[in-house]
C-alpha cells in the first residue's frame, strides 16, 4: 500500500497551495445530535484560517441503514441462514418484513420532526411491528392496562410514540447483529475489538476480512465525502472504543482511493487507551495518532504537510518511521481554552438527527432525545482527585477556563448559527464559580437558553445558586453521589457527604432543577453491608425528593487511576495487564472482601428503576437482593438520616 512520506517536510510540488482539513464523527456515537469534537476542531481551525470542513459519517451510515432498501437487503442476508440459527428477532423481522419495510421511512421521519402527527398512529400500537424489544412493556402495564400510561399519561402522545419507534430501531438492530453483522450496535459499534485491547490482530482480522452490509454503506459514504470535500487532511475523531473499528475502515477506503490524503487519529479513544503504541500495523490505514487536546497537534500537523515544519517538531504524535511506531512531542504550550474559538456545527446535516426515547429514565431522556448544542465551560477538571478517575491524564489534569464573558459569546454565536437554545455542558465537572459568573452573564444580557450538566454535589452549590442557576435556563444536573458511603467516599476522595450531597440536590430540586445521581458499585474493599447502606440513602434520597433520576454504574478500574496506579492503598491487587503493543485501558483486581457485586448490581439497578417512578420506596431494601433469606444484613442507616441532614442549617 503506498504511504504518505512523514519523514520529512512536504515538498510544495505535491502539497495543495491551501490544504482542507475534513474532521469526520465515525460511527458509532450518538443518533440525536453530532459528538461535539469535530465541531470543536472546525471552528477553531476556521479560527486560525484554515480551510476546515466536517462531516457525521455515523448519522450518515444509520440513515443508510434504516432505509427500504437497505432493509431489503437485511432481509436477503437473514434469508440465507439456516432455519435453525435464525433467532426469535430474524423470525420476527422475516414474518413481518412487508410491516417493517413500508414503515421505516415515516418513522424515521417522524423521529427527525418531520411527521409529528404520525405520533397518533404509533403509539395507538397498530402502525409498528412489534418484535421482541417490545416484550419489555408488558411488565408496566397499569390499572387501566396500557403499558405505557404510568410513565407517559393522557398528553404523552409524542414521549409515547418516541419510546415505542425507538424500540422498533432497537428490534432492526438486534436483526442487523444476528443477520449481518455480529459486532453491530447502535453506539457499540465493534467495540469488544478495541476496548483494553493489547492485541491489534482482531482489528487486523476484521478489517481484512470481507465487507459487511455496513462496510459497503459506510464505504460508499466515505467516498462521497472525498468526492464533496476534496481534503488534503482527514482528521478521524475516535471518542469511544464503538468507533474505532469502523473509523479503521473509512480510512482503509481513503487509503485505497487517494493514498495521498494524510489520515491523523484522536480523540478520547487514543487518548486513554493509545498512550503506550507500539504497534506498527496501525499505521497501515492511519499516518498519525495524536494525544490529548487536539488544538497545538494539529497546527503543527498543518505546518509539516505545507513544508513549514519537521516531522521531529510534531506534538503528542505517534508515527511510523523505518517500520517502527515513534512518539514525538516537541515542547509547545498548548491553546489556551480561552482562545479554541467557537465551536461550530457547520457542514452537519442538523434537521436529519433522531430524538430517540430508549430509557425511561428523565435523565437519559436529555442525552438521546432533541438536539443539544454541545458546550464545555472549562478544559479538565478543577477538583481532579476522585481516585477512580483518570487524574493523570490531561483531559483531567490540565484545568484551564474561559471567561463568562467569552462563554456566552460562544453561546449567542452558536444560537445565531443553529437557530437552537439548548446546551448540554459536557465538562467533567463544571466548576461552581465559572457556573456563577455565566449565569449572571446569561441574565444580564436576557440570553433565553435552555442548559444542563454535570457538577459535584459540592457545599459551594448554595439553594441561592441553585435559584440563580435555574434563572439562567439550568434545568438538570448530574454529579456523583457514587457509593453513598461516607467511609467509601473519603476513600474515593470525592470531598463530600452523604448529608452534603442531600442538602445541595434538596437545593436544586426546589429551584426547579431535575436532579440525577451517578451511583457506583463494586469499589474496592465495598461489602456487602456497605451495599445495603449505599442503597438504603439512596431510597431516603428519593424519598425527600432530592433527586428524581440514578443510574447505578459497575466500578472499573484503569492503569491512569490513583487505584489502577497506587492499588495497596486501596486494599486490591492489581491483575497482569495483557502483552501488546495496541490498548491498554481497564485493568483487573483482586478485591479481598469477596463480595459477588454482579449478584448484587442486578438488585440495586432493579431498585432505582422502581423508585425513580415512586414504586418500592416504603420497601425494605434488603428485599431488592436476590438473596437468601438472612444472608442480607440489616441497614445500619437510620430511616430519617437524610430528613434530618437536611434540617442543619449550613451545607
């Protein structure tokens, strides 16, 4: 295959007088907005006058997918397995296939905006086939016995009608993974071949072995974006280990089309589990891969391609020279994040994304369902000592904010470029004064936005704040209350209490503000009564009505943690790391409290589920745990622990 020469600065005989840099979103990543990283790269490389273009090659290969045509040819594949390895969702889709091939295209429409009205004959539950994903309401159905009346209610037409188009989606999934292709999903897209991989052979296999369906899709896709765009440079923005593999085959195509098209590979994908390559096979499809903040390594990219600069100059960038993988980083001062520019969603097809409604659940409503412009209010994290959190890295360590002033310019530019008001601020953890100042800037200037995030549940989130937050368009925040346990809290270092916790979340509840808690199990030295514990507050949480949404997460360990780095301090043994030279990322241990937490997480995921929608709160919650009778302690909490921390007078 030939290769793009990055041994030494381009000749201006074979580099173009002005070079294009198109950043692509590979799929899998969201359906009901873009991922913010290309729109973040474009406007600050249009910043610095580079001719910069982007395109959202997942939206694309989903629309492509979710099309008669292309269900025809599902249907085709799933035709040609024997009777006895087509699963009970292939039956389904093959016995109802005149159902789903008339229905897609409305539906998909609808789910766009396009077709409100269709809502009416969707949720009447006549238009949809309804395949195995759908056996799931049954469980809901209440007094009146509608299925979803409990969660939606009379007016909830459209809610109603989202939810049940988006289990359909979830069913033609299930068929395209048993029919086509074994690795698909919606945003896991081929993941087990990248996540903590050492080994790069099952990428290597995969992408040398024939074309899928969706290969061909994504292939056509990628050719009509060099075809449109003409670019020079190809940034492929990896965020998650679901988008790597087919990130791989985009540019496996550009390589085969236009082998002179320098490919560059980031995002949060490399920059977590990339950080120790050596695995020359890699570039094979891409030239570069680059860490950290992509702003300074890619102008120094740009300066190299246009004879400005020697590949020894490059920053934070893995290349292969004499067939052996090389990081240089030559010393340069990153961007200031008040200076990255504006992000812009330029080029993105806006109109064409899905509002889905999968989980129902208020918070995870706000990540799939509408269009969020994404924005973040400052670059790392200001506490950065959370012991699971990878406090090491830059995406974390290096704190940097802009000013409020700066913010919600970037703000108002972004309303003025999308027509849209919403805002989901992705930082880690936005910091409370930067929130302050922005919110009082937001009101003073009469901005109408919508907006919401994450935070720590910290005492600096005053019931004042959290009015004048509200004020501003806050209208949910999430934060880590993750174990619940005061004892497994200081050990995390979170900064917080339990009773802390309570009364911010009280706080924001009574201005108004939807309230979510990320909960964890399985930390290290956790027992089981620590479990029951951790519960039993969180039933008392959603009993007083501080929070209204949780998701119980399972605790996972990786090397860039204060436990993946210093793990006697936490009580565990690490396990070996697997050889390789490709993704390192999650690490075993060995926990000597022996608790089963997979025995245990199916109990409190059950739980949180019932009590966001008010069910089981006056339960014992020993009675969540598929346990034997006995085997359960009783909780050592008190029953009004959190009633009575939230009758102190100061935070």
């Amino acid at each position: 295959m030939h290769r793009l020469d990055l041994t030494a600065p381009a000749h201006a005989a074979n580099t173009p007088a002005r070079l294009r840099v198109l950043s692509v979103i590979p799929p899998m990543t969201q359906l009901n907005t873009p991922y913010p990283s290309t729109a973040y790269l474009t406007g600050f490389l249009r910043s610095q006058g580079v001719d910069a273009v982007q395109a959202d090659l997942a939206l694309s290969l989903v629309l492509d997918l979710l099309t008669p045509e292309s269900l025809r040819q599902v249907r085709d594949k799933a035709l040609q397995l024997p009777l006895e390895d087509r699963s009970a969702c292939v039956n389904f889709f093959l016995d109802h296939f005149s159902r789903y091939e008339h229905s897609i295209a409305p539906t998909i429409a609808f789910l766009q905006g396009q077709d409100a009205t269709l809502c009416h004959r969707i949720s009447g539950r006549g238009f949809l086939p309804e395949g195995p994903r759908f056996a799931a309401l049954d469980v809901f159905e209440d007094d009146s016995g509608d299925p979803l009346g409990w969660a939606f209610g009379a007016l909830g037409q459209q809610d109603r009608a989202r939810h049940l188009a988006t289990l359909y989606l979830n069913d033609i999934a299930d068929v395209v993974r048993d029919a086509v292709d074994t690795r698909f999903e919606f945003v896991r897209y081929g993941e087990s071949l990248a996540s903590s991989q050492a080994s790069f052979d099952p990428l290597a296999q995969a992408l040398a072995a024939a074309p899928t369906l969706l290969d061909d899709l994504l292939k056509v896709r990628t050719l009509q974006a060099l075809e449109t765009h003409h670019p020079s440079l190809v940034v492929l923005s990896v965020p998650f280990p679901g988008a790597m593999y087919a990130a791989l085959r985009i540019a496996q195509t550009i390589k085969a089309q236009s082998p002179h098209i320098c490919i560059a590979l980031g995002g949060g994908y490399a920059n977590t589990e990339l950080r120790q390559l050596s695995e020359p096979r890699l570039f094979d499809f891409v030239d570069v891969v680059s860490l950290d903040a992509g702003e300074r390594p890619l102008l120094a990219l740009i300066e190299h391609l246009q004879g400005q600069r020697s590949q020894q100059r490059l920053v934070r960038s893995f290349v292969r020279v004499d067939g052996a993988v090389k990081y240089i980083n030559w010393s340069e001062p990153d961007v200031a994040f008040e200076d990255v520019g504006t992000p812009t969603w330029d080029g993105l097809p806006l109109h064409k994304y899905l509002s889905l409604l999968d989980m129902l659940n208020p918070m995870h409503r706000l990540w799939s369902d509408g269009r969020w412009n994404k924005l973040t209010v400052a670059h790392g994290c200001y506490w950065k000592k959370c012991s699971f959190c990878d406090v090491s890295l830059d995406y974390i360590s290096r704190y940097d904010a802009a000013s409020a002033s700066t913010l919600v310019d970037r703000m108002q530019r972004i309303v003025e470029e999308t027509g849209q008001t919403g805002f989901h601020l992705v930082d880690e953890a936005a910091p409370p004064k930067s929130l302050k100042a922005m919110a009082e800037e937001i009101v003073r200037r009469q901005l109408q936005v919508t907006w919401w995030g994450n935070i720590r549940f910290e005492k600096t989130f005053t019931p004042e704040l959290s009015e004048l937050l509200a004020e501003s368009g806050c209208i949910a925040v999430s934060g880590g209350l993750e174990v619940a346990s005061d004892r497994l809290l200081n050990l995390m270092q979170k900064g917080v209490s339990v009773a802390q916790v309570a009364r911010v979340t009280k706080g924001f509840s009574e201005a108004g503000v939807l309230v979510h808690a990320y909960l964890m199990y399985g930390f290290p030295t956790q027992t089981l009564q620590d479990t029951v514990d951790a519960l039993e507050y969180v039933r008392q949480l959603f009993e007083n009505g501080c929070i209204q949404s949780g998701f119980f997460h399972r605790f996972a360990c990786t090397v860039h943690s204060p436990v993946g780095q210093d793990p006697a301090a936490y009580g565990v043994q690490l396990l070996p790391l697997a050889s390789g030279g490709f993704a390192h990322n999650d690490v075993g241990f060995i926990d000597p409290t022996g608790t089963d937490h997979d025995l245990l997480g199916r109990g409190l995921k059950k739980a949180i589920y019932n009590f966001m929608h008010g069910v089981g709160l006056e339960e014992d919650v020993r009675n969540w745990f598929d346990l034997p009778k006995g085997a359960c302690p009783k909780p050592q909490v008190k029953k009004n622990a959190i009633a009575q921390a939230l009758k102190a007078n100061s935070i």
